[in-house]
C-alpha cells in the first residue's frame, strides 16, 4: 500500500528529473502515452523534427501468460515486442482503463491535524472490498473553485486499485521495453488538455476502450468524479455477437459502422443506457457536491467517439452538447489525431510529478 | 497537472534501480570487453614484435658465427688459390693434351706404343742445377718395319713440340711368323720455346 504523500516524500532518483545527468534522461526521445484496456494497447507519440511535427499511432495486443504453453508463450510475447518496436521512447505514461480501478470521493474534515494521506487511507480501508495493504491508492485534492460555496471540507477524489494488477501492467509494458513511470486514468489525463472559451464549464467525458468505459466529469482542468464501467467496445461485439450469432470479424465491422441499422441500435441500447445513466448520476453528484456550473459539455473520445447513432443517443439522452473531440483537446500540431486514440495522445503529453 | 500516479514509488524504486543496474552493467561489460579486445590485440602486436626481435636476433647470431668463420675462408681461399697457382703453373709449363696430340701426329698409323714416360723438371729454386733443365719424353713401340720407325722419328723431329728426337733401339722381333713388327725407343726433349 502506498499513497501520493509518502511518495512525494521518497527520495527516488528519477533519472528523467532534472536533477538527473542528461545521459539519464532516455535522450531526445519524446514520451510515449499507452492507453491499457485489458490485454489491448493504443499508442501514441509527438514527433518533433525541425519545424516538423506529427503524431504516430499504433494499436497492439499483449499475449496472455496464461493462455498458451511455455514455448508458444515466449514466441507471443516476443511478438508485440517486435510489434512495437517502432516506438521508441525514454519514458512512457500509461493510461489504464479497469474496472479494477475504483474512484471514490473523500470528504475530510479541514481542521483535522491528522496528515490528510493519513486520513485518506483510514477512510479508504472501508470502501475496498479487498485488503488495504494490497492496494495502490493515490488521491487528487480538488481545487476549492469546485467547491460550494460555504463548504469549509477538503473533497479528495481517492484512486485505488490491486497492486497485483499494477504490477502486472508495467511488467508487460516493461516486457515491450517501454518505461512507464506513471499510471492514471483516462479521466485524469484528458481533463488537463480540454479547451474551452469558457473558464468554469464542465464536460462529462466518455472513453470507451477495450473492456471498459471511462466516465469523467471535468472542471478547471481537474478531474471530479470518475466512473468506470466494467464493459467497452468488447462488450459491446459480444453482445452483437450473442444476439445476432455473428462472428468477431462480423461484428467488428458492424460496430465500425457510423450509423448502424436500427435493429444493432436496439441490441446495444441496453448498455448506451446503463452508460446515460451513470453519466446522469456523475453528473447530478457533481451538481449536488460542487459548485454549480451553466455550461456543461459533452466529450466523447475512445473506440466509438465517430459512431453517430452512440452520439445521438448522448446528445439526445443526456441533454448535453457533443463537443469534438479533436477540436476540444489542446494537442500540440501535426495532423489531426484520430479521437479514439485521444487518452493515449494526453498521455504522451503528459508531465508526471518533477518533470516539466 | 495533477500528481497523480498509481505506480507505487516502492515499485518505481526497485524499477529505477533494476533500471540503472542494467545501464551500467551493460556499459561495464561493454568496457570490460573493449579492453579485453584491446589487451588481446596489444599482446597480438607485441608477439608479433616479439617474434620479429627473436628473428633479428637470430640472423644477428648467424652473421657472427659467419663472421668467426671469415679467416678461415681467407686461409682456404689462400689455398685454394695457391693449388690453382701450381695447376696453372703446371699446365702452362707442360701442357699435356699438346704434347700428346704432337705425339699423335708423329706416328705411324700401323705402329703403337707400348710405354710412355714423361720426366718433369724440379720446381724452380728447389736445387741449384748448372744445366737449365728440359722435361724429357721417352716411348717404345712396334712399328711394321724400320722404314716406319724412320718416319716416326722423322715427324717427331719435325714436331714443333719436340726437340731432339733421338732413337735409341731398334730391335727385330725374336720369333718368326706373320707377326713381325719391330720394337723402338726414342727419347725427345719438349720444346722450351713453346711453352
């Protein structure tokens, strides 16, 4: 168990600080950002040369260590290193979607002397329903322009997850010789890049990835809640495959299709529900919690960010303007960069603790 | 941004450490194994120069060992030379296939010889001799008949080889038959002026 204070206490030598010789410091290479959703990554990285800027994106998948004997396994494993190869960078951010990850708001009492990591853990002991000493936990202290006016508590939003399973993420990403000094998720890497003419609107961001979906919402560039169903893009080809017994091939290309037919919209409406609804309930704790907002956006990123019949449904359920993707998030230049690689582009931009 | 980050800082430690110990084992084994590189190549070069002093010094060896032998040479050559002096003395003085093929012409083509003796002088200076000496050629033969006798005697006088030509004997054959050659002796003294 470790939480962001004790960390921000640890004299770790990080060789991409500063402090550290430029030899350390992994050269010119720019960040690498990973978007994790289960076995499937989608990377992407700047390139700068001269005046010359692009973006390049790939998507791979890790072998599963269990799935094929050892042999076999090692030939796998060696392929998506092979695979991403071409991405060559010092550091690396991953950005992991799991509904492992579990996000919860703290509220903590602002006269308590108790060092507030102290807190946090005490209070978080309760909310897992695995051991304490078995998770990673980190929080984020929410500026006090969110809070209601009158509200003197410290509103923390608490991210935990098995340490098991972070383990096992950055052995398969070291594994691909990419160094990944930090973890987050996708709610905390897109808040900082979302653009608006507007200083205090709110948007509700929406990342469907491989096997679970990211609900966010932001304001001021920080994250106040997140949510993250336990179902993605493979819950959704399961389903078409399930009702309409069609192969994976099939119904990939089914779900690729912007504005399906009306029969695909009634199978997955289902789950585009059970998303309005948790993005409506986000949505109404954070009007209850935090200070009121007029303007509040929607953001739809991830696998389905181009599908129209999802974006009708939000639009039209949630009562919420669509922003665009590619439009709203503040990425440096090169081409447009595709909206479902969005959260992978954050993190190659992003700058951990220390660095920038 | 915020400080978030879900890589416990005891994982990203050890990962640190693993991190630069592979940085500088790798850097280390790399170091390591340019200086065995560069130490087997400098004990290459050396052997090599080690090799080539052995050879000079070898060669050097030979050339004094060849050196020592030098004096000897010059006695041999002196020797040699000496020998080859007396050869020469020789066949200048007397030369033999000259005063066998002026032998030659002067007999007879059915007379032989049966005994040849050639009588040198002394080298000059080892005895005092009042008379200048002449080397002196002495034969006997059978000829057909006294009449060849007299020619041989006559082309050896004509000679310019010999001088002197004198006979000595001339005696009949002791037994009767068709075999009736006549036995000679004729002694001649070798031109001086020819030689």
């Amino acid at each position: 168990m470790s939480i962001s204070a004790a960390r921000r206490l640890l004299p770790v030598g990080r060789p991409g600080s500063a402090a550290a010789p430029s030899f350390l410091r992994g050269g010119q290479r720019s960040r690498l950002g990973i978007e994790i959703a289960g076995d499937s990554l989608r990377i992407a990285q700047h390139l700068r040369r001269g005046a010359a800027e692009r973006w390049r994106c790939g998507e791979l998948s890790l072998p599963s260590p269990t799935a094929a004997p050892a042999a076999a396994g090692r030939r796998a494993r060696r392929a998506p290193a092979t695979a991403g190869s071409r991405f060559r960078a010092g550091r690396a951010t991953a950005v992991c979607t799991s509904p492992l990850i579990d996000v919860f708001p703290l509220n903590l009492e602002r006269d308590d002397d108790a060092p507030v990591a102290q807190r946090v853990v005490e209070q978080a002991r309760d909310r897992l329903d695995y051991p304490i000493e078995e998770a990673v936990l980190d929080f984020n202290l929410l500026p006090p322009a969110v809070q209601r006016p009158g509200d003197d508590d410290l509103t923390v939003l608490v991210y935990a997850a098995p340490r098991a399973l972070i383990e096992h993420w950055v052995a398969s990403l070291d594994h691909l010789n990419w160094y990944v000094d930090c973890l987050i998720t996708p709610g905390c890497v897109l808040a900082p890049r979302i653009e608006h003419p507007l200083r205090d609107a709110r948007h509700l961001v929406i990342s469907i990835a491989g096997i679970a979906t990211s609900l966010s919402v932001v304001q001021f560039g920080e994250v106040l809640l997140e949510r993250i169903l336990p179902w993605g893009e493979q819950g959704l080809l399961e389903r078409l495959q399930a009702e309409l017994d069609l192969s994976t091939a099939q119904s990939e290309r089914l779900l690729q299709q912007s504005d399906p037919a009306a029969t695909v919209q009634e199978i997955l409406a289902p789950l585009f529900t059970e998303l309005v609804q948790e993005a409506d309930g986000c949505l109404a704790y954070c009007d209850a919690y935090f200070s009121p907002t007029t303007t509040t956006a929607l953001l739809l990123v991830g696998s389905l960010a181009a599908h129209a019949a999802l974006q009708r449904f939000l639009e039209r359920e949630l009562g919420l303007p669509r922003r665009d993707a590619t439009q709203s998030l503040q990425l440096l230049g090169g081409e447009e960069i595709d909206p479902a690689f969005a959260a992978a582009a954050c993190g190659a931009l992003w700058e951990p603790e220390g660095e920038g | 941004m915020s400080g978030l980050n879900l890589i416990p800082p005891d994982l990203l430690a050890r990962r640190e450490a693993r991190r630069l110990l592979r940085f500088w084992s790798w850097r280390i084994g790399a170091s390591v194994l340019l200086l065995g590189g560069l130490f087997l190549l400098l004990h290459e070069v050396a052997a090599d120069r080690f090799a080539e002093v052995e050879q000079i010094s070898g060669r050097y060896d030979d050339l004094q060992g060849r050196l020592r032998s030098a004096e000897d040479l010059i006695l041999e050559r002196d020797r040699l030379a000496e020998r080859r002096a007396v050869i020469d003395l020789i066949r200048d003085e007397h030369p033999a296939d000259a005063f066998l093929f002026a032998l030659g012409e002067a007999l007879t083509p059915d007379s032989y010889l049966t005994f040849l003796e050639l009588r040198r002088c002394a080298p000059a200076g080892e005895e005092a001799q009042s008379d200048p000496c002449r080397a002196t050629l002495r034969i006997r033969g059978q000829a057909a008949d006294h009449g060849r006798v007299g020619a041989i005697l006559h082309g050896l006088s004509q000679a310019p080889r010999f001088a002197d030509a004198t006979l000595l004997s001339v005696q009949e054959p002791q037994r009767s038959g068709a075999d009736r050659a006549v036995e000679f002796e004729i002694t001649a003294t070798l031109r001086e002026s020819d030689e």
